[in-house]
C-alpha cells in the first residue's frame, strides 16, 4: 500500500460554474482529468491532515468509478476519515446535513444535477465547506488557480472498497465508513415537521399524493420517509429507483421534463398534491390538483406559512432570494417585518446569510427553496414543508396559492431558457446589452418607463466580498422586470435565460395565463436583446 505521486498536465477548463465543475462523461474520463480537479480542491485546502471528508453523489454514470478514485486519493492526501454513502449515494442536501451533523471538514458531491446523465451524459463534482455549503468564490477561485499550474496528483495504491457494504474499512491510514445514505437526513426532516400531523393526512384516504423521484437519488430517501415512515400508500413514489441514465430521462422538475408526474396532475382522477426533484435531491417542483406553483410563489408562500412548521415555530429571521427570482417573497418580508436579501444566483451565495442568522428561509426561481436546516437547497424539505402548511390548513394547493395572491397581490413570472446557443452569438447579446445600459434609464419603453438598467453586482453584507456582472436587469416603474444572463451550469454552447416579471395588485386579475399576461415584456425582451438575430432562435427552448 504505497502513496504514488502522478505526473499530470494542466487543463484549461476546470473553472467551476455556478455549482460546481461539471463537464460530460467522456471529458471526465479524459486521462487525469478528474485527479487533477480533485488535487486541486486538496491542494487548495488547509489541514486536512486527519479530518474527515463526506463524499457521496446521484448515482448517475461514472459516480462508483468517481468514487473509488477519490477515496483512494483523499487517503493519499492524508484525511483521516471518509463517511461515504452506501451504493455511492448521497443527495446534495443529505452531504450538507451529513458535513455538519459530524463536522466533518468538507464534502464531495459529485452530480451534474438537474443535466442528464449516461455514457453520453454530464458529471459533475462539487466542494462544500465546513459549514455543509458550496465552496464560496474565494474557495472555487483558489481551486481554479491551482488547476491551471498542478503537475502531479497523489494515490495510494489499493484495491478499491466495498460501496454496497454498511461498515468501516480501513485506507492505509484512513478509515472510510460506508454510512446508511437516508437515516441522517430523515431524523433532520423529522426534527422540522410535524409528522404525525403529516401522516394523518396521508393515510385519512381523503388526500392523496404523487412523489416523482425522475431515476434520480432521492429515489431511497422519497420511499423511506413518505412510505415507510408516514404511512403512504406503496406507489406513492414513482420513478423511485436511481438508474445510472435517469432511465433516459432529464431529471429536471418542471412542467416540460417531469412528464409523468404532470400528466397525472393534470389528468382524470388526479392526486391533490404532487412533487418532484432532480437529479442530485436539491430542486422540487410543486403542483396541485391541476395547478402548477411557480417557485418563487413557494418561497413567498412557505415565508408567509413558516410557523404553522415546529421547526420554524418561533419565526423567521430574514429571507433571501436569487436575483432573478420573482420579488413575491419581498412582500412578505415586508409583511413580517424581516429583511429581505437580493443574492446573486447559486446556492453559495446564501451561506454567510444563513451562517450569520440573517436569513432562514432561501430560494431560487429554478425550482430550489431551502432553510437554516442545512446549507443547501433542499427538495424533500421543501415537498415536506408544503404537506405540514397543507395539513394544517386543510386546503387544497390551488386555494392556499390564491388566498396568498388575494393577501399580496400577484407576481406574475416566467423564465425563458434559449438552450446550447452559439457562445459567441450569446455573448455578443450581453455585450450588446451591457453596452445599451447608460441609455435605457429613464426611458419610455412602449407601456414601461425604465426605472434602473443595470448590470448585477452583489457585495456580500457578512465578508463584504464582491460579485459582479451577475446578470443584466432592467426593472420598471411599475415593478415589473426583465433580467438576462448566461446559464453557469450547462456543458454545451451557451445558455441564455431571461427572467420576466411583472405584479399584479388587483384579485379580479389574478386568473390570466402567465405567458400572455407577460407578453408585452416578452416582446419588449426580443426588442432589447435581439434575441432571434443573435441566437438564431425564434423560440425559447423551455420555458418555466
Ligand atoms: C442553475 C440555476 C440556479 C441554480 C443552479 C444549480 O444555474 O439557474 O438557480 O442554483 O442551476 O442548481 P445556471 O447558472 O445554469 O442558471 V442545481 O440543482 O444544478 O445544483
Ligand atoms: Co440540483
């Protein structure tokens, strides 16, 4: 069992995006390529000497191969201990519950997340911190840095470990566990919510629900909370078991890729309430009987219900929400007299918040809600705080959305993704509007005058550390707005979103379809950006 030291070369590439680096398969299995990533983070990381590391992943193509490089080169690396979950599997909320359960130093999670997988697919591998939280951009810049100059990798020469196996087994000098990936992390969500009041609603025949896991990793966690340890019916959770491809599947929630959950929503004899989540257990989607809940309106609606939850009985301190996603939240904050936080899009930009209790309820339009709970999004949490609300109110989804709107008033909203366009036609397209900035304030825009055009700059109120060009936005005087910018997660040409918005006061209003009442801004958005001349496209690829 001797440490080898690997002569390697630098890649260019291995700037981490928005979460993480993530490439497709083939890149990942380029010779070195993953070990020079890995390296990087170790290298990048101070006194790791005997600590312990959590390392997990969604199951997808190349994980158990991940897996056993990485344990083999955190013994080499000197980590004391490695909690791994069985099979391989750890969901992205579950390492962050798991980091900070056992205090370990940090964790690995390797997904591409909602991206496909397969032979064909995307990987992805992803550093948390301490506190259970993506690496910040001080962390991920030092990582890059280092990936640009690395000539050699360290890996001790063993055979590999036993995943399927639940004990410890020993590395040279580091112990690695194989840990139950689900027990942790189900406790947690037992400790937040009332499950016997969760559980009676389950079982009293008169509600039913569809959990859809998309062959992703929330597969084992879906099945042990809500059919074995609140009762519902077996077939509760469909798609449940996690397939290397997500059985050919995108494992995205939202209304085009979570199909077989939508179809039974929306079709004959519909359950009341339905849910998904993707690929590595961070996202959900949140329908009713024949009714979709835009995720912004969840944040907004969960912050508003917060104490009807044990876990947020005493209130919240603070919120906090993604740039672009809908300001629905903001009201209520207002409402309960908390502040409000305007975070750049990712999930690491709210660690500092949530670490220095200034916020404890998070979101992002792109389907991610969480809490103080842990450090990241978190989709069963997000499904299990909509069933306590749901349970403690006994009303169906669709009447809590709407007594919501009639309370504060509507954001209508909606996210526009242009996907694997041309790079250089998408970038000349921010260029173009980053240039157009200076002029737009002020101006008349058709039915809108331009209040602010700006370009997003985020200066983080714990450590006071700096974001900028965080997305292009340009808001109105009468609330509505349109923000644009690149996608930091895709693998292919570039994506563009634009995020639109618009507010609706009046109750009488509140039944219009979300895309036509947003078609003028719509328009508006083509106008500014040229979108079709610049991308050739004449229509998004999705839209949520
Ligand atoms: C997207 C979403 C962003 C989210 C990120 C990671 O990033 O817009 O809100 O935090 O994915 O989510 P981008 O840069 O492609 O817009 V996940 O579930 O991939 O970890
Ligand atoms: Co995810």
């Amino acid at each position: 069992m001797t440490i080898q030291t690997i002569s390697t070369k630098p890649f260019s590439d291995q700037k981490p995006g928005t979460s993480g680096l993530r490439k497709q398969v083939p890149v990942f299995q380029n010779p070195h390529y993953l070990e020079n990533f890995v390296q990087s983070i170790f290298d990048s990381l101070e006194g790791i000497q005997g600590q312990t590391l959590v390392l997990g992943g969604d199951g997808r193509y190349y994980n158990r191969q991940a897996i056993q490089i990485i344990l083999k080169m955190a013994a080499a690396n000197g980590f004391g201990r490695v909690l791994v979950g069985q099979g391989g599997i750890l969901s992205t909320p579950a390492v962050s519950c798991i980091i900070r359960k056992y205090q370990a130093y940090g964790g690995i999670v390797l997904s591409a997340s909602h991206n496909p997988g397969g032979p064909e697919g995307d990987f992805g591998v992803k550093y948390n911190i301490g506190n259970g939280g993506p690496a910040p951009e001080k962390v991920t810049e030092a990582i890059f840095d280092r990936s640009k100059v690395i000539d050699a990798y360290k890996m001790l020469d063993v055979s590999d470990v036993d995943l399927d196996r639940i004990g410890a087994t020993q590395l040279g000098s580091m112990k690695v566990e194989v840990i139950d990936p689900v027990t942790d992390y189900a406790a947690l969500m037992e400790s937040l919510f009332d499950f016997d009041q969760i559980q009676q609603l389950l079982t009293s025949g008169k509600f039913r629900i569809c959990i859809d896991s998309m062959h992703a990793v929330t597969g084992p966690y879906a099945k042990a909370i809500f059919e074995r340890r609140l009762n519902a019916p077996a077939g509760t959770v469909i798609n449940g078991v996690p397939l290397e491809n997500f059985g050919g599947g995108h494992p995205d929630p939202n209304l085009v890729y979570a199909h077989d959950l939508v179809d039974r929503l929306f079709g004959e004899e519909a359950p009341d309430f339905g849910a998904a989540s993707d690929g590595d257990g961070d996202r959900n989607m949140i329908l009713g009987r024949n009714f979709f809940v835009t995720p912004s309106d969840s944040l907004a609606i969960l912050a508003a219900n917060a104490k009807l939850a044990p876990g947020y009985r005493s209130g919240i301190a603070g919120v906090a929400r993604s740039m672009p996603t809908s300001q629905a939240v903001d009201r209520v904050a207002a409402q309960l007299g908390v502040d409000c936080y305007e975070t750049p899009t990712g999930w690491k930009f709210f660690g500092n918040l949530l670490d220095a209790g200034k916020a404890t309820l998070c979101g992002e339009e792109s389907f991610g809600t969480g809490s103080n709970h842990v450090r990241e999004k978190d989709g069963l949490w997000a499904i299990l705080f909509w069933l306590n609300i749901l349970a403690a109110k006994q009303q169906s989804v669709e009447e809590i959305v709407k007594e919501h709107w009639r309370t504060y008033g509507r954001n209508y909203y909606s996210r526009h993704d242009y996907e694997g366009v041309e790079t250089a036609g998408a970038n000349q397209l921010m260029e173009n509007l980053r240039a157009a900035l200076p002029s737009l304030s002020g101006k008349q825009l058709g039915q809108y005058k331009v209040k602010y055009a700006d370009d997003f700059s985020y200066t983080d109120p714990v450590d006071g550390s700096v974001s900028q060009k965080q997305g292009i936005r340009i808001g109105f005087t009468d609330g509505s707005r349109i923000v644009f910018r690149l996608s930091g997660t895709g693998t292919k040409g570039a994506t563009l979103r634009v995020y639109l918005e618009s507010y609706e006061p009046d109750s009488a209003k509140h039944d219009l379809d979300t895309q036509q009442s947003l078609a003028p801004l719509i328009q508006l958005a083509e106008e500014l950006a040229k979108i079709c001349e610049l991308t050739g496209r004449d229509k998004p690829t999705v839209i949520t």
